[in-house]
C-alpha cells in the first residue's frame, strides 16, 4: 500500500477542505464523503463569494450598454475570457469560445465544421471510449453528409491502441474527435502524438477536455489540437458555463452554429454578415455571472497550482488502486499506465444480482458516500468491457486517503450481504 503520508507533504488536503462549505456537512448522520467528481466538482468559498458579489452589485449586459454596469461587465467578462485562455496556454484571448459546456462545444464544431467541411465520403475518427456528448454529435453528422465514422479500439487495459489508429487516419479522414481523459475509465490518451499522426494525414483534431482542464496543466499550444473544450462545473465553477478553445486560423474559416443577436456584423431584412470569432459563436445573452464565477474559478487552481494538484490527486489514485485491488470480488476497469483520479469498477459475487452498481451506490449513500454507478453515458465503453455499468469514483484534490479507506469499508460491509439496494 502507499504511503498516506506522501500525500500530505504535497498538499494541506484539510486546510484545502475548510474552503468548501459543502464538504462539512453530514449525510445521513456520516460525515459526507463526496467522489463524484468526475460528474460534478463543488465551489470554493471564493467561487460563491464572487458570484455573489457580481450579482448583488456590478450586474449588467455585456457588449451591449454603453453605461457603467454594463462596460464593467464587459470588462470583467473578458478578464475572465483571458483567464481562461491563460490557463489552457492559447495564444490569444479571442480562440476561446464560451458555450454552456462540452456537450455544446462539440456541437458546435461537429456543425460548424461539419457544415463547411465535410462531405459525402469523408471520414470522422472517436475512439471507443469517448462519453456520448464525443459521440452522438459526430454520428449525427455522418447520418447528414453520408460521411463514415471511425473508432480507434481500445485494449484490455483501456488504453487506444495506436497502432490501429494509424491505419485508420487517410486523406478522407477530416476530423478526429478523443477525449484527453476517459470520464469512463480514466485513461490519458496521449493526445499530442495523435493530433501530430492526425495532422500528416491532413486532418483536424478535437480534443473533448471535460475530465482532464481542472486535473492537470492543460497546454494547447503544445499539444497542438484544434479545439480543446471543457466544463465549467467540473472545474470548480458555476454550472451552465464551458467553452471550446479553437485556433484562431480555423475559427475564421468556420459558420456559426446558433444565430441571432451579438453574431452579427450588420443585418438586413435580406441577409446577415456575421462578427469575427468568439463573438461569432456565441449568439445570444451569454452566462455572464457563470463567465465571472469560472473566472474566479481559475484564480483559485492557479494559487493551488496545476501541478501540485495532479501530483497529489495521483496519489488518492495509487492508494485507491492498490486499496480496491485488494478487495476480493473487486474488479477494476480501465488499468491503463497513465491514468487520472478515476477508478471504475464492478464487483462479482456468486449471486447474478451481486454487486450491480446501482444497488453498491444506494448501499455506499447510507455511509454519507457520494460515488456514481450507471453508463457514465458511455455504453460503448461498457459494451467493450461486457458490463452494463461500472461504480465509479472519482477524486479530486480535496479528498484523502481516509475516505477511500471509508469506501473499501463499506463495500467489504456490503459485499457479503449482496448490496440490497434499501
Ligand atoms: N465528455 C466527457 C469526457 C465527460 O466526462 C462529460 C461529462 N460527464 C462530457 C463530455 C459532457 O460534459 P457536459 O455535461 O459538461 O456538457
């Protein structure tokens, strides 16, 4: 087993936790032990704070009001844009697009691009561990342009097998779509290798940021991708705000998805001119208090520091894995050699309704422990590895070892008893 203690010199977990006020609560008379966040991450003091703040006083439009609340807003709206593109190593402000989250980012390009690139014939590449929203969007548009998807496998262990990859990337391939993290299994793909393989074929490349944006240093520029999207409230910030980053060169050649106010340059009763990018993309009245909380959001990882926080967040993920392998019945899915904090697994019992991950969560609840059991809507995922659903926990850096001892105990208190669901 590793050492607890190891985690401790990288990171003061319990000063950490006093700034979450959710985390202090009781559930069911336990002390909450909350491993959901791979779904779902909760706010710091500073987050609620600020949000707060804005609303209770500097609330305005942006980009529209030529009066105080509303240029201060504008202002603080796109601080918080170069924040994020700060924090994800673009180049310039102006490549981040903001959107309600990842779902709507792929959208978004799946369509734009999709509309202006992708014809009858043409080839898409995923990988089979891609969540749905990586998924759905690209099979959409093949159903429309007649255009053919693609999926890189995967091996036992959950990692892409690249070799395969090769041989599918060809000059009808335009676009390959992977996740940086499996939200599933937790595999890092090696991203920049397969951007740099998908640009000799000649083809774009989106990286779906969702599980890795508040797990490590994200750097863009090197990894090179296209786009790179991600979730606001799975990075400590609002719910209903993310974005997709996107290289300035090909936001300029692409459509706009949803139209209206804000993305235009001029209009007439005959036709529209549409505004440069982001502004072109994000039609509409955005999320402008969510827009401020992610900002602050970011200013709290970076006083933390991306670094600090994966190095102790591989910790939680080396001490639950060796904890968990040591459960008998306890089978872990996904055991690739660069993994995130993320450990899905299923439990085998002699008993066919032993162990299916909806009856482990409702058992693990009545310890106040929060961990997800389902698809992960990622049934593909689950196809691959011939289980219908995983239970899941995911880690962030303000849990400790002593809630993964707390979990590996109560599934030890439930497995005998078959986990009845109460
Ligand atoms: N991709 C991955 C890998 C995810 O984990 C998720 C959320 N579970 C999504 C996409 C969708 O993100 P959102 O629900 O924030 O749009």
């Amino acid at each position: 087993m590793s050492d607890p203690s190891v985690a401790d010199k990288i990171l003061d977990v319990e000063k950490i936790r006093k700034d979450f006020p959710i985390l202090s609560q009781t559930v069911r008379g336990k002390p909450l032990i909350y491993l959901d966040n791979a779904a779902t991450t909760h706010k710091p003091a500073s987050v609620i704070e600020r949000v707060r703040k804005f609303d209770a006083e500097e609330y305005g439009t942006v980009r529209r009001g030529a009066y105080k609340l509303s240029e201060n807003a504008t202002q603080l709206y796109e601080e918080a844009r170069q924040k994020v593109a700060d924090f994800m190593g673009a180049e310039k402000k102006g490549e981040i697009v903001f959107t309600s989250g990842t779902t709507q980012a792929i959208n978004l390009v799946a369509h734009s691009f999709g509309k202006r690139f992708v014809r009858e014939g043409d080839e898409i590449i995923i990988s089979n561990i891609e969540h749905h929203a990586n998924t759905v969007p690209w099979q959409v548009l093949c159903e429309e342009r007649g255009a053919k998807l693609k999926v890189i496998p995967v091996s036992d262990d959950g990692e892409l097998v690249m070799e395969e990859y090769e041989k599918l990337l060809s000059s009808k391939t335009r676009i390959v779509a992977v996740n940086h993290v499996s939200n599933a299994l937790g595999t890092i793909n090696p991203v920049k290798e397969i951007t740099a393989k998908a640009h000799a074929a000649g083809a774009k490349v989106l990286i779906d940021g969702a599980q890795s944006s508040a797990h490590m240093k994200v750097d863009v520029q090197d990894i090179d991708c296209d786009f790179y999207t991600f979730s606001g409230h799975k990075m400590y910030a609002p719910s209903g705000i993310g974005g997709v980053y996107g290289k300035m060169e090909v936001w300029e050649e692409l459509p706009p998805y949803v139209t209206g106010g804000d993305m235009i340059l001029e209009v007439t009763l005959e036709k529209a001119t549409y505004a440069k990018p982001p502004a072109r993309f994000e039609a509409g009245t955005p999320p402008i208090t969510q827009v401020i909380g992610l900002g602050a959001a970011i200013d709290y990882l970076n006083e933390i520091g991306m670094d600090k926080i994966s190095d102790y967040e591989n910790t939680l993920l080396e001490y639950g894995t060796q904890l968990f392998k040591g459960i008998e019945g306890v089978r872990i899915i996904g055991n690739a050699r660069h993994k995130a904090s993320i450990i899905s697994f299923s439990i085998n019992g002699e008993h066919p309704s032993d162990g299916h991950p909806h009856d482990v969560v409702s058992w693990l609840d009545r310890d106040g422990i929060a961990c997800r059991g389902g698809h992960h809507c990622a049934q593909p995922t689950m196809i691959r590895y011939g289980v219908p659903a995983t239970t899941r926990a995911s880690m962030a850096f303000y849990n400790k070892t002593e809630e993964l001892d707390a979990l590996a105990e109560s599934i030890r208190n439930g497995f005998p008893c078959g986990f009845v669901a109460l």
